[in-house]
C-alpha cells in the first residue's frame, strides 16, 4: 500500500473520517493502532505478527528497566532489549551476508565450507519485513533514553504500540523518539484547519516529488544502474547525475507524505531533509539529509564510542566506525560498507582541512564569498553524488560504471531526450529557491482560501500529468 497509491488514498480517508468522528482521545488511539496494525498485515501478516510480539516484549522490558533499582538488574534488561532487536535485524537482514562472506573466506584459506555453511545456515527465500531497520532502531533508541534516565518508560500499552506501529512513519520512517510521540499520544487532539492546510501541502508536496520528479529521473538513471557496461560515458554521468536527483526527491517525497499524513491525524513528526544539496560541507549535508538516521547515529553509536572526547585519531576513527555501520544500516552488501566508508572518510577529509585552513584567515574569508560558497556548494554536492554510484546492491555494477566513466568509453546513449532532465532540475532548483529564501511560505499566507484550493489541485493534475505510466517503489522500502 503506496503513498501514492489509490488503496492508500482509500484507506487513508477511511481512517481519517473515522479518527475524527471520535471524540475520545483513548479511543483515537485504538483507531489509529488497529488501522497501523492493518497497514502492516497488507504487507505480511506473518510479519505483523512478528512486529507486534516485538512491541509487546519491548515494552515490558522497558517498564523493567524504569522500575529497577539495581544497575546490573538494569543493565540485564537492556541486554535482552539489544539482543532481541539486533538479533531479529541480524537475522532477517545480515544472515545471509555473513553467512556467504564467510564460506567465501574458509574457502580461501582451503578449509571448503562454503558448500556446508550454504547447505546449513543459508536462509532460503527469505522475506526481510519491511521497515525493520527503522522501528528496531526507534525500539532501541526507546531503551537507552530509558536506562539513562531521559525519559519514564510508557505505562500505556497502546501508547506505547502506537509510537512503533504509527502507520505514516512504519516502513521508511522518519525514525522517531519516543521522547517526542509519546506525549503527542496523550494530548487532547483538536480539528484545526490550519493544522489541515499544512498535512495537505506537506502530502502534496511530496506526492509532487515523487511521481512529477523521482519516478521521471528513473527513466534516466535505472537502465544505466540495471547495465552500465551497454551504455557510453556521457549517459552514465547522465545517469548518475539523474540517481542524485532522484533519491533525494524519493526520500524525501516519502517522508513529506508521512508527515502531511501525521498531521492530518493530529501528530508532528521529526523533519528529515533540509535541502541537503545546497549543503557546503559534507558535515553540513548530514545535517541536513536523513536527519533522523544521522541524529540517531550520533547519539547511541558515535557518543557511545566516545564522539569528540580524546585525542583527534580517536575522533577520526569513531566518524569512521559511525558511517560504516551507516552504510551497513542501508543493506547487507559490500557496496553500503563502501559508500558507508566514502562518507566517513569525507567527515575525516573535512574535519582536517578545517583545523587547517582556521589558522589561515585568508582562505577562511575566501570561502565564505559568493564564488567561494558556491565552490564549496559544488564539490560537495559532487562528492556525494560520486557516492551515490555505490548505493546499490552489486559492487560490480558500481564498478563497472566507475571504469567506463573515466575511461571515455563508447556505448549506446539513453533512449530519452536530456533536456526532460534538464527541465525537471530547473523546476527542482527554482523550488528550493522559493523554498530556502521563504518567499514560497509567505506567498502561501497571502493567498485566499480559493486560490488555496486551486493551487492544491495544479499540483496533483501536474504530479499525475508528469508522472511515467510505470510507478515506481520508494527506494528507502528496501531499508
């Protein structure tokens, strides 16, 4: 069930007629916990199952550790919740992986064990659930606040199920904090227009990048990420180019769906993107992309690991420890480890080059003109679609592309005209313009309700007038 999707437009007005009919805020609770539960069970429901036994088991555990008095009762407690949400991610996601990777090296060292580990430990036609890289993350993010002491532990056993299983963020995320829904689940919640107007515009924003700019820019880059060893050097820069373009306004469409949807019903969700692309640093871009993930990362592993504190080597190597497990975190796959690696050493690169140029005030101040901020502005957004090259599931497709785009390499070119790529960056970049200068936020206020309205209706007739006849999955459904 899609966002963008008729049966999740169905479902949505369903639940939304339903959730406001009611005037118990309890009951709203049941409402939206049964519709999240139904919005799973279409996936899977042996999953379902899965998640819900997970959310129950979690939330006791978490009752446990805000009662105990003892540290090593604590302590105990939130082993079992790391053991029970690692293990289930570790089995669903990474057996296998492991399990090859390590044939592949008895076998290399002579000892033939390739064949019994397949035969004995792979996991054949296994289904990983959806969205278990973000709900094992929220359920452990819980915990820890817990054991610290940051929060009381939920003593609600709907609350609590509703912050895992809260449709709008199940599958993709953003990866909420207990900290921040939980209290939303006790307020009183009160219709508001307003409140309407922006799920709306939050919703249509994103279905607009979806379908108008992320499902166009497949059409450019998936026959060069399906075989670039067809295609000359000119379309995979094309290409690569146009994956940049389209991960972003994938993502990120998601996420504005979800949080218009969570409006809609009353809830505020965690912002995830703020216009990575015109980030100037690559610290600056996980500032700004997939901000959840990125926070999480730095509070429960890089502080964990130490973050800033020591010596500068300890620093390096916790930046890079972080974006390894970052990259592992996307999939079981060396080519995540590599693009994990390429960011974390970015964030070392860039961290030395900034203790460097501070005692340099002239190169300092010629960054931080127009042409040097626009430079700044261009090698990063270069840096990280170079990246992107290795955020797929083959290391030899990537490769592959990596060889025949520095190598002048002959080949077919994409069976599309370039300048449908050209125009839907243009209009990408005129709204980021509108967007970051806020002259898009205060034209919305200016305008009459009617004129509200029409503008609601353009951009779904232009999202669906754009959008390829063959819609595409989000990608982050993967994760």
């Amino acid at each position: 069930m899609f966002f963008h999707s008729l049966a999740y437009l169905a479902f949505f007005l369903i639940v939304f007629s339903v959730y406001w009919a009611v005037p118990w805020q309890k009951v709203r609770v049941w409402i939206l916990l049964v519709a999240s539960y139904y919005f799973y069970y279409v996936w899977s429901a042996e999953l379902a199952l899965l998640v819900a036994s997970t959310t129950f088991l979690d939330y006791w555990l978490a009752r446990g550790l805000d009662a105990a008095k003892k540290d090593w009762h604590r302590r105990l407690l939130l082993g079992a919740n790391l053991t029970v949400n690692l293990g289930i991610l570790l089995y669903f996601k990474y057996m296998n992986f492991f399990v090859e990777e390590l044939g592949r090296s008895l076998d290399s060292l002579g000892f033939a064990g390739k064949d019994f580990l397949d035969r004995n430990f792979l996991i054949r036609d296994i289904i990983v659930p959806f969205g278990i890289s973000f709900y094992t993350f929220e359920a452990i993010s819980y915990c820890v606040d817990v054991y610290r002491r940051k929060i009381r532990a939920e003593r609600s056993l709907p609350n609590f199920m509703l912050f895992i299983l809260f449709f709008p963020h199940l599958v993709a995320g953003p990866i909420v904090r207990g900290g921040d829904f939980l209290p939303q689940t006790h307020r009183p919640k009160r219709w508001s227009w307003l409140r309407a107007q922006v799920g709306v515009e939050f919703f249509l924003m994103g279905l607009f990048k979806k379908l108008a700019i992320a499902d166009r820019m497949a059409l450019y880059s998936d026959p060069i990420f399906t075989d670039p060893a067809s295609y000359s050097t000119g379309a995979i820069w094309l290409g690569v180019f146009a994956f940049a373009i389209r991960i972003y306004c994938d993502f990120s469409g998601y996420t504005d769906m979800a949080i218009g949807s969570a409006h809609l019903l009353g809830y505020k969700l965690t912002m995830n993107f703020n216009m990575p692309y015109l980030s100037k640093n690559v610290g600056e871009f996980w500032r700004r992309w997939h901000i959840s993930l990125s926070s999480w990362l730095r509070d429960y592993v890089y502080i964990g690991l130490g973050g800033n504190r020591g010596g500068t080597w300890f620093i390096y190597r916790n930046l890079m420890l972080t974006m390894l497990l970052g990259g592992l975190w996307h999939g079981a796959q060396w080519s995540f480890v590599i693009w994990g690696a390429l960011h974390g050493g970015m964030l070392v690169v860039h961290r030395i080059f900034a203790a460097w140029a501070k005692h340099r005030p002239k190169i300092v101040a010629a960054l931080e003109t127009l042409p040097g901020k626009a430079f700044r502005m261009g090698l990063t957004f270069f840096s990280v679609m170079m990246c992107w090259i290795f955020f797929q599931k083959s290391l030899s497709v990537s490769l592959t592309m990596l060889e025949r785009m520095f190598t002048f390499a002959p080949g077919r070119s994409l069976d599309l005209p370039n300048r449908g790529l050209w125009y839907t960056v243009a209009l990408m970049a005129v709204c980021h313009y509108l967007g970051s200068t806020g002259i898009w936020k205060r034209w919305s206020l200016k305008l009459p309700e009617p004129m509200v309205g029409v503008g609601y209706a353009t951009a779904l007739t232009v999202a669906l007038m754009l959008a390829p006849e063959a819609g595409k999955a989000f990608i982050y459904f993967d994760f």
